[in-house]
C-alpha cells in the first residue's frame, strides 16, 4: 500500500472511530455511518481483508465501539454528494461565528469527548481577518455552482447511496466470511424477513434497469450478497456464548489454492457450525462428516494423478507401500485346476485322430459279451 493511500485510510479510520467513540459517548443507541469510501465501509463489514497492521488495529478499534450500539448502519455515499455536503458545512461556518457546547455536560467542556478544543471566539476574530467574499463563496461562478448543484442532485439519488466496483488486488482483497444460517422463525418474523427480502428486490431490480452504465449496473450486482446479509442478520441463528473466552483458535485460516480447497473449507465449517447449531441431530453431522471425507477422497486422487505424471516409479512405490499383504483362502491345487481348465482351448473330437486312440480301446472294454455296447 503507498504511502498515500495508507495516509488516507488512517485519517478515515481516525475520524470514523471519535465519530463512533463520540456519539456512544452522549448515550446514542443507534447510528448510521456515511462514508466516501467503499473500501472503509467493505472491510468494516468484513467483505474485504484488511492487509495493513496499522489499518487493521483501527479498524479492530472501530468495531469493538460499535458493539456498544443497539443498532448501526454503515452506508457508503458517492464522493460528490459528500464534496457538496463538505461545501456547505464549510460555507455556513465561514458565514457565521458559531461555538460548541455539549448538552449532555453543560459547562464542562472538558469531559465531553467530541468537543475540540479551540480557543474562545474573541481571539478567533482578534487573530484572523472575517472572511472575505473569495473565501465564503459568494462571488463563485454561477454556472460552476450550478453545475456542482446538479452533480450533487444526480449524486443525491437513494439518500445519497451508491454501490460502486472495488477492483481486486493485493492491499484491496474479499475477505471469507462465516455461512449464515436462520433460526426458527415463528410466523411474525418470517413474514417480516420475507417482506424486507422484497422489498429489497424490487428495489434493487428497479435500480439495475435505470442503471445508466454497466459500471453501474456491475455495483448493483455486486452489493447484493452483502446487502441480503445485512438484511437476514436479525433473524440469523447467534454463536454459543464460547466456555473459554482466550481459547486459542484449532484450526488456523486456510489460503486456498483450488477450487477442491475451497470445498474443502467450506465443509469443513459447515461441520463445525452443524456441531455447535444441531449437536443431536445425528443425521446431519453424517452427512457433514461424508462430505468432508468425499472431498479429502478426492483431493488425496487428484494428488496421485499428479505424482504419476511427474515420477511414475516413485507413484507405484508409494502405492505398493500402503498396501496390506493378505493370503488367498483358495487352495493353490484348485486355482490351478480352475485356471487350466478356463485356460485350454476347446477342440473337436475325432476319434480317427491320434489323440482319439484312447477312446476306442476303453470303450471296447466296456463292451457286453454279445457285442453290444
């Protein structure tokens, strides 16, 4: 990551955590976060990975705040709809001499989190000039202004919220995250999942046939996995409380190579999410515990095929090793008896040939006195 995106990241991170740290500071409950930046936003989700140490920490710190909250919701909104709110924040400060004070503590300024502290206003006016009319914006442009008016509107659409493309790459990857499962729902809730699951639908089928671009269309497309688990969370079945709280983990992440890893993964925390949901369900443990093992079968296949195409002597050995030596009940006097008689090609009889001679001489022994055979 350079130098200036990291410098960014921290300074989005850094404001979003006294934001978050403020307002669960002044007893708020519930929250909604807007941000410019899809990136903050998806690795706050847990959708992307967050590569950098430093980034990483803060964004740890931003959660655990979060978690003092009842509810929160993280929107991101398009940049200009964000420059033009920056805008007119900017103007109405510059237009008039405005101080903070926190309700909540009333004098005491300095216990209240999110207040900064500045000077008092008197000096502000005694050590910096008012502004002029090049710095509050009154003199801009008309047709500049309109045209940032208009940006914004279009900007502005559904609250402001956008769902743009994250490229790809090393510092900006998915990150893998956990299957959601529903609990039992009883009716009231099931009618409620299922009216927010179409609302949402017809919602988002409605913004992909006006999406104006395939950019567009492609950010649709792509916020629905997260947008449907943002929306099933509520009725998602919650983890046992953990015994052991600093209990190391068992099995650390696996970085998949193929699509059979991948398998194997995903089997493998079904399995462990089958045990801790439905531990008495035997059934379902079965048949989470063959599935693991049909794929390790056919991963352990897929490496013997390689090893026979790079060294074939070396793939028979190993084969020959793991095979058990066994002994055959079978008599080797009847396999050998079986084996010539399966084995010796069939003749005609004719009993003028020399190999007939024998039939004529033992069937004159069985002859009657009279002749007759």
């Amino acid at each position: 990551m350079s130098s200036s995106k990291e410098t960014n990241a921290t300074a989005e991170y850094t404001a979003l955590l006294l934001g978050v740290q403020s307002a669960v500071h002044h007893g708020d409950k519930r929250l909604q976060i807007e941000g410019d930046s899809n990136l903050v936003i998806a690795q706050l989700r847990g959708a992307f990975s967050c590569s950098n140490t430093k980034l990483r920490q803060l964004r740890n710190r931003v959660r655990f705040a979060l978690r003092s909250l009842d509810r929160n919701q993280l929107k991101h909104i398009d940049r200009q709809a964000n420059a033009h709110a920056d805008r007119l924040a900017n103007r109405a400060l510059d237009q008039r001499r405005t101080s903070s004070e926190c309700g909540p503590h009333g004098g005491s300024m300095g216990a209240c989190l999110a207040v900064p502290t500045t000077p008092p206003a008197a000096s502000l006016s005694a050590s910096h000039p008012p502004p002029t009319a090049a710095d509050t914006g009154q003199d801009d442009d008309p047709v500049d202004e309109a045209m940032a008016d208009v940006e914004a509107e279009i900007a502005a659409r559904n609250g402001g919220e956008v769902f743009p493309t994250l490229p790809i790459g090393p510092d900006s990857a998915p990150a893998r995250q956990p299957r959601l499962r529903l609990r039992q729902l009883t009716d009231d809730e099931f009618d409620a999942a299922a009216a927010a699951l179409e609302t949402f639908a017809v919602d988002m089928v409605s913004k992909i046939e006006d999406a104006d671009s395939w950019t567009s269309g492609e950010g649709y497309i792509g916020a629905i996995p997260g947008c449907l688990r943002e929306l099933l969370q509520p009725y998602a079945m919650q983890p046992p409380p953990s015994r052991q709280p600093h209990q190391t983990r068992q099995r650390p992440p696996q970085v998949t190579r193929n699509q059979r890893e991948h398998r194997l993964d995903e089997a493998l925390d079904d399995l462990e999410a089958t045990h801790q949901a439905t531990p008495d369900k035997r059934t379902a443990v079965r048949r989470a515990r063959r599935r693991v093992g049909r794929i390790r079968s056919s991963m352990a296949q897929q490496q013997l095929r390689q090893e026979f195409a790079r060294d074939e002597a070396k793939c028979v050995a190993r084969i020959l090793r793991t095979t058990s030596a066994e002994t055959c009940p079978i008599p080797a006097s009847d396999l050998h008896e079986h084996f010539t008689a399966v084995n010796t090609p069939r003749i005609n009889f004719l009993p003028g040939e020399a190999y007939g001679e024998q039939f004529p001489s033992r069937h004159g022994r069985h002859r009657d006195p009279d002749g007759a055979a």
